[in-house]
C-alpha cells in the first residue's frame, strides 16, 4: 500500500526518502537524549569554566 501511495504522489525519489526519514530519526533521537539528561550534570559542565582551580 505505501508503495502504491508513493507511487501515485509521482516522482519521489527514494534517496531523499531515505534522506529525510534519517533527518528525522536522528532529530527525535537527539531531541529525546536533550531532555533526559539529569539537569545537576548539565549545571556541572556549564559552569566549569568559571570554578577556580583546586591545585
């Protein structure tokens, strides 16, 4: 059936397909990892550049 429907919208090349289907599970992936993360590690690394060294 998706063939079919793919057929009949004309023209659609496979590799932008593909392409785009890539783009997206990529973008949801990391879209998801972002708000996972504990946010006491992401308050950590952004302000290790400003801490004093303890040497």
């Amino acid at each position: 059936m998706y063939k079919y429907i793919l057929d009949v919208a004309g023209g659609i090349n496979w590799m932008a397909l593909f392409a785009l289907m890539t783009f997206l599970f990529v973008f949801v992936t990391s879209i998801i990892l972002v708000f996972r993360k504990n946010n006491d590690h992401i308050n950590h690394m952004a302000s290790l550049p400003l801490e004093e060294d303890q040497n």
